[in-house]
C-alpha cells in the first residue's frame, strides 16, 4: 500500500543542488501542492521543472478497511500539551527537540535549514541508512524498510522514526510564504503516518530490537515517537522506557538531554523518572564541558527545572559566572545563551542571581549574528527585566528594519512580535496587518501575539477589537473540536489563551472597551467546565471562577461559583489569589454605580478569606516576585493600604531588595503612586538601583520612578545624582516615550527645582503640541485619557510660568482653568467654615478675609486676608 500523504517531500535538508533547488522552487509553489492537491497528495521532485513539477502518477488512497485490525492494536494520535510552560506569555523555544506550540515554525528562515536533518549514525556505510535519510518522501522510508523484510536492523528502524519527524518538519515549514499549513493539518499529516500499515510493523520491530540501540538511539526513539503522537501507553513506549531506566547510569549528555526533553511533556508521572535523571545531569557539571555538552546541560535544567534544588542551581551559576568571566558567553553560539537565559529567568531562580543583565549584553554585542526567532526570544526575554537599555535600541532599530522590509516584499505576521519596539506612529501599519492576519487558518497561534500589539498601540478602532474577540474564541473552540482526545484541563487550557487575555486588555483601553458575546459565551462554557472535574482544581477554578465574577451580573455571583471558590480558597496559590482578586476588581469597576447587597457580600467574603490566605503566603515568601504578586492581589481587590495587613505587605519587601530591577521598580513604584504609601527604606533602595546601573535602564523607568518621588513627596538622598542621570536620560530618549510621561516626569523634575533650559524648550514648541494632539486623537480612551493630558500640560505649564519666568513660556490655560473650575466643587466642611468665621473676628470682619479664592494662576487659596487702605496683605 502506497503512503498517500501531502509529502513527496522536498527534502531540502540535504546539501548542494537540493538547496538551490529547493531556492529555485519556491515556498509557494509548494504550499500550493499541499492545499489543493489531497487526491494524489504528491509534492514536486527537487529536480523538476516549472513544467513538469506536478507528479503524473496517481497514488491510491488506502481504504477505512485496511486499518481495522491496526487501529486495535495501535492508539491514535496522542495530544499533549507540555507542562513547561510557566507562563501564558511563554512563546521561547526549549531546543531543536521542542514541540512546536506556537507560531515560531512559521518564523523559521527559510535557509536555516541544518536543523532539518537528524542523523542517528552520521558515520554509518549501511547503504539502506543513507538512503532512509536522504527519502524525499514517506513513502520512500516505508519502501526502504520493506525492502529490509521481516527483520530490519535497530538501526534501520530508529533512523526511520527520526526521518518521518523531519519530513514532517519539511511539511510545516515550507508554509512560511503563504500560511497554508497550519497545526491541524500536521496532525493529520501525523495521524496519516500513524495510521499506516508500515507504521505497524515499525512499531512491532522496534519493540523487538530495542535492546539493540545505542544510549543516544534509545533516547531519541522515546523523543521521536512521542513526538510523532505515539501514546505512552503502546508497547513500544513501555518496553523503550524499561530499557531506558536500566541504561540511565551510561547516558552521556546527549542522551540525557534527549531524554530531558521527551519527560518534560509527560505530566507527574514524569517526575519520577526526572528524580532519577536529575543527579546523572548534576555529575557533569564537575567535568570541564566544553560549548555543546554546556548547551546539553543547560537543556537538561531547562526540562527538569522544577526539581532543581538550592545546591544544584547554586552549582550552575557559579559555572555560568566563571564562563562569563572567561568571556565564553560573548563569541558562544547565541543559542547557549538563550538557553541560559531562559533557565535563569524562570520566576523561582530569577530571584536568586545578577546574570541576566550581563548575559543580554552579550547577546547585543553579537546581535547581528541573531536569527529571526532568537530575536524574537531574546524581546521576550528583555520585557521579563526591562532592561538593558543597549537591547532595547538594537532591537528597535531591527523592527525599524524588519518593518521596512516588509512593507517593500509584503506584510509577514511574525513582525507583530516586535510591536512593542516601534514607534506609535505604525499603528496604522499594524492594524492592517492584524486584519490580514484575521483570515488566516492558523489564526489561533498568533492570539497572543496580537493582543499584545493591541494593547501596546492603544488602538481607537473598537470594530477592529470586536473582530479580534470574536475570532480568537471561534479559533479556540475549533481547535478543541478538531483533537479528538480531551485530557483534564484541556477545555480550560486552551480557552485560557482568550478568556485570561481578555480580562487585561482594558487595563490599556482606559476600561471602556466591552465584547458582550465574548463574555456571555465564555462565561456559560467556563460554567460547564467547573461542573466537570476541573471543579475539583484549585488553579482550574481560580481561573474560571476569575472570569465569571469579573463579568457576572450585579444581581451577585452563581452560587455554584462562589461555593468553588470558598472551598477552594485554602488552597489558592499566590497566583490564584491574584487572578481572584483580578476578577473582583472588574466586577467592582462595572458595578461601581449600582453595587447589589448581595454581590456586595460574596465579595466581602471572599476578600476576607484572600487576606488570610495573604497573611499565611508572607510568611514563607521566598522572592520579591511573590511580594509583589501579593502586593497585586491585594489592591486589585481594593484593599485599604491603611490595615496592618498591607503594612506588612510593605515591611516584606526588605529582604528581598537586592532582586531589584526595571520591572520590578516599575511595578513597585506604581504600586506606592496608588496608595501614596512612604515607604523610604524601598524608595531609597530604588534611587540607589538607578545610581549604579543607569547605563542600562530606560528613561520610562526613570518617568516612573520620579512620578512616585512626586505623588508621595520624597526626597531621596542623593537627588541631585539622580536628576542629572535622569536629565541625560530624558534628551536622549525621550522620542521613545508616550506624551503624558514626557509632562509627568517634567513635572516630577520641576518640583526639586531641577528643570533644564533644554528640557523646557523641548516640550513647549509646536511639534510637541501636535504630538500630544496626534496621541489625543488616535486614543481609545476617550474619556480619559485626554483629560490626563490636558490637566497634566496645564499644571507644568503653570509650574513652568512660576519658577521659570526667564524661559518666557506664556500661560495659555487661562480658558481651560475657567471651565474647569465650573466642574469642581467648591470645597466645604464645618471646620472650614468656623476657621473662617474664627480669622474674620480676629482681623476686622468678612470683608477682609475670604475663603477659596483662586490665585492668577488658579490655585486655591482657602482663607485671602484681602488688603486695606492701612493694611498689608497677609497670606
């Protein structure tokens, strides 16, 4: 029987004139064949011409029959989602051995093609192994093994699993022009493989001479075949994992790294396995590794990562130090430092060393040596720190590159990666280019991408918002309808990547922004999921149960919801109670005006029981991550800052003030602005930060930081030190940051009596004014958000006007000031009143003093003493 699949592949991954055939082809002659031609399924030789590139031979297709007896012996397509994923935002590869679970597949250039190839025995004679590697087709390696006849070789066997996973790779990649194929269409290009006859026999042989492989080949038939969807439970996978742990103690580092990979994907049973392979990793650190067994090593932490202890991971960073004082890291392949970097900044570790900042640096000084995708890990990477500042304008001035590129050859989605690195005036661009993307098939896998380019560009176009929602949801639950096996969890996984999203894309839309069907919809799908044993998860249900209090109605939470989460309450980790708290906050937001008592009560309950389980998290909290995620929490549900809870809140950042960085300032700093909470032990902490890494920190760190001095009225002790770099800070870069930062942190400057000439007349001109009319116009928030602006101008305009008279910046707020004082209260309490009856009799009667009076440049004075004839005026 003939494989009748859409790979008669162009196996480009060979050398010479494949590669220049393959060139010559073209991406888009090939994505064409795989869509249109499902009858014979076959893609052109690599030496065919225009003319002749479509296959004459008609190949038959195998009847539903002639699988009958092997469907019974043989499980279908096993689906998985791996477990290391720590974060939604997570799109960073783990290795060549990762499953592709997002877009990056697509990003692949098409002449990065070394990683295409997997050969088991690179110095193999066997002529039946070259030609199983060098199959342009599936069906070529089934041929090759039935030529062997009832008993292929070990060898024959492992080197055709690991062919039919790169000519599924081939199959994937080689959508990258035009976007055909999508996740779906390799798993049914995979379950076509699996599903046939050969497979069987691929199966039953290897199960029988499995004890004849290598420690590497063993390895990498337990990677290959779970990756090709064999399930765990077929009796190859079982006899491989029996030989696998009875060799362990022998695997060198590529077969442990192989094997780290292949039980990272495996859930908890996984664990038991890792325990074991945990200390064989841990041995070699004592050896002298060269650059590929330290990239192994660092594959292998990056798989096992949540069993690494305290010793183990202190072990790695002073081996990853050493190699930073040898300068390794600065002419190393990029890929070992991502990798290092991934590991280092998982949110347990990241906490416990200074190595990020440094390992970045390295990256930038050989950044032209970076892929796409590495440049796409790497923008990653610096959002987790904000830092450093050389990163951040490399990789501005790639996405200033990138984008010209593909305005000149046409849009590519994988630029919307790099949305937050350009300049507010590509929002246009970047809408079309979202609108674009809408239509694709593998829409699905750049949902996260997008909305963070919604958000970051602010975007006034609420039908291009409704789209996005509308089609993010459809996408999820047709990808859940298209994989026929569900594991525990899945539903609510997969429908995480929106329902979570959508629950902080108001944070940057001014919280005007409402899908009424996305949140009907997902609030009866959550229900039903909390009826299923996910109710039984205490991450499961602070998830759904987030979303559905979010956006309830004000009539109070479905009882079967609240009574979820006070029973799973006890068991919230620090993120659940943050993603509570969350829910609570947009309930809150959208019932602020008519508040039900009943609503009103669930709420208080639950922030009652959410302040406990506070209290029993700052007892053992072990990073400054977990006191900030508390710190979250906590007003998100809003807390008072005067309780002795949130003063202990406070009081549990000391220990942890050597974790500092750009993020970690910034959401600090935003924090005591809300509260206007002073806390001098923590500001003074986070001057010092600035003063010893100000190379490398961005100037709206900095807006945030002095935005804080401002709102509490601190001083920091060296204040002076701190202006000057943030003066410099400011003239160098302040093209890169939004208008109502450049007023805010000019006013915070203004108040130390620190605001420079330049600064002055760099806000005050035209082109300024048209820039804040420009972010004015094209903002979502209206409401808002041109209000901040305008009262912001109108204070450092006054400011300016009254301790810079020599720069001659004329008040042009009069008009403004007057209208608005007609929307302002005039402030008044019975204290007031007998203070001003009390100055009145003392001074000489009403008429000489009065009461909120507005100076020229309207501020408000609560008590003039109004001069006389015989009388000076006193204040």
């Amino acid at each position: 029987m003939r494989f009748s699949i859409a790979v008669n592949a162009m196996w480009v991954a060979g050398y010479g004139s494949r590669l220049a055939a393959a060139t010559c082809i073209g991406t888009q002659h090939v994505a064409w064949v795989l869509h249109h031609q499902s009858g014979s399924y076959c893609l052109p030789h690599i030496g065919s011409t225009s003319s002749s590139w479509l296959s004459d031979k008609k190949v038959t297709s195998f009847s539903r029959s002639a699988f009958t007896s092997f469907t019974n012996k043989i499980h279908k397509r096993h689906y998985a989602i791996g477990t290391d994923g720590d974060s939604d935002d997570d799109i960073m590869s783990d290795s060549e051995f990762e499953n592709s679970v997002f877009f990056r597949r697509k990003m692949l250039e098409k002449d990065q093609l070394d990683s295409l190839r997997v050969n088991l025995y690179p110095g193999s004679n066997d002529d039946v192994i070259k030609k199983i590697n060098e199959a342009n087709s599936v069906q070529e390696v089934f041929d090759q093994i039935e030529r062997c006849g009832d008993y292929p070789t070990a060898e024959h066997l492992s080197q055709a699993i690991v062919t039919l996973w790169d000519l599924q790779k081939v199959y994937g990649r080689y959508g990258y022009d035009c976007f055909m194929i999508t996740k779906n269409e390799i798993n049914q290009f995979l379950e076509k493989i699996l599903n046939h006859p050969m497979f069987e026999k691929l199966s039953v042989c290897l199960e029988a001479v499995c004890e004849d492989l290598n420690n590497s080949s063993l390895s990498s038939m337990l990677l290959y075949l779970s990756k090709l969807g064999v399930s765990n439970h077929s009796p190859v996978m079982q006899k491989l994992t029996l030989v696998c742990m009875d060799r362990m103690d022998g695997f060198n580092l590529t077969a442990l790294s192989r094997l780290s990979v292949y039980l990272r994907d495996q859930g908890v049973k996984a664990f038991f396995l890792q325990s074991k392979l945990l200390p064989l990793i841990a041995s070699k650190l004592d050896d002298c590794l060269d650059a590929d067994e330290f990239h192994m090593v660092s594959i292998c932490f990056n798989s096992t990562k949540r069993l690494i202890t305290r010793p183990l991971l202190k072990k790695y960073l002073v081996l990853v130090q050493k190699k930073l004082n040898e300068g390794f890291f600065e002419i190393c392949d990029p890929r070992i430092t991502l990798k290092v970097i991934k590991l280092l900044d998982y949110p347990e570790f990241s906490s416990r060393h200074k190595l990020l900042q440094p390992l970045m640096l390295c990256l930038g000084k050989n950044f032209h040596s970076l892929s796409v995708v590495q440049v796409m890990d790497l923008s990653n990477y610096f959002h987790s720190s904000r830092e450093p500042l050389d990163v951040f304008h490399k990789i501005c001035q790639y996405s200033i590159n990138m984008i010209s590129e593909a305005k000149i050859s046409g849009g590519r989605p994988d630029i919307l990666c790099l949305a937050p690195f350009t300049s507010l005036k590509m929002r246009n661009y970047f809408e079309r280019l979202i609108v674009e993307q809408l239509e694709e098939k593998d829409f699905h896998e750049y949902i996260m991408v997008i909305f963070k380019a919604l958000r970051y560009f602010k975007t006034s176009n609420p039908k291009l918002c409704d789209a996005f929602w509308i089609k993010s949801m459809k996408s999820v639950e047709e990808e859940l309808k298209s994989i026929p096996h569900h594991f525990l969890g899945m539903k609510e996984m997969t429908r995480r990547k929106v329902y979570q999203r959508y629950m902080y894309f108001n944070n940057n839309l001014g919280g005007t922004y409402r899908n009424f069907a996305l949140e009907r919809t997902m609030s009866t799908l959550l229900m039903k999921d909390l009826e299923t044993c996910c109710g039984f998860l205490p991450n499961k249900v602070a998830s759904m149960a987030a979303f559905i209090i979010g956006y309830s109605s004000r009539e109070g939470i479905p009882e079967s919801v609240y009574e979820k989460v006070i029973l799973c309450g006890p068991q919230f980790s620090i993120y659940d109670t943050m993603s509570i708290s969350r829910g609570m906050q947009i309930s809150l937001a959208l019932n602020r005006k008519n508040l039900q008592r009943k609503l009103m009560q669930q709420i208080t309950t639950i922030c009652r029981m959410l302040d406990a389980r506070t209290e029993e998290f700052l007892k053992m909290a072990k990073s400054l991550t977990e006191i900030i995620n508390l710190t979250r929490g906590y007003l998100n549900r809003r807390g008072s800052p005067r309780t002795f809870t949130f003063d202990r809140i406070i009081s549990a950042f000391s220990p942890h003030l050597d974790e500092l960085n750009s993020r970690y300032i910034k959401e600090i700093c935003l924090c005591l602005t809300t509260t206007l909470y002073l806390a001098p032990e923590i500001l003074e902490a986070v001057s010092e930060y600035i003063l010893k890494n100000k190379k490398y920190i961005l100037t709206d760190t900095m807006e945030v930081v002095l935005t804080c001095f401002y709102c509490i009225g601190y001083t920091p002790k060296n204040v002076e030190q701190l202006l000057t770099i943030c003066t410099n800070s400011f003239l160098q870069e302040n093209h890169h940051m939004r208008g109502l930062s450049i007023l805010q942190m000019c006013l915070a400057m203004n108040m130390y009596g620190y605001l420079p000439t330049e600064i002055i007349r760099s806000v005050f001109n035209l082109k300024f004014m048209d820039q804040l009319d420009e972010e004015i116009e094209n903002c979502y928030s209206k409401a808002t958000y041109p209000l901040r602006v305008r009262h912001m101008l109108m204070e450092l305009n006054r400011a300016v006007c009254l301790d810079h008279p020599e720069e001659n910046i004329p008040w042009f707020h009069e008009k403004y000031c007057e209208d608005f004082l007609e929307t302002v209260p005039v402030p008044t309490s019975v204290f007031h009143s007998e203070v001003h009856q009390a100055l009145a009799q003392l001074v000489g009667g009403p008429e000489v003093v009065r009461a909120n009076v507005h100076t020229p440049y309207y501020y408000l004075l609560g008590v003039l003493s109004a001069p006389t004839p015989q009388q000076p005026t006193r204040q």
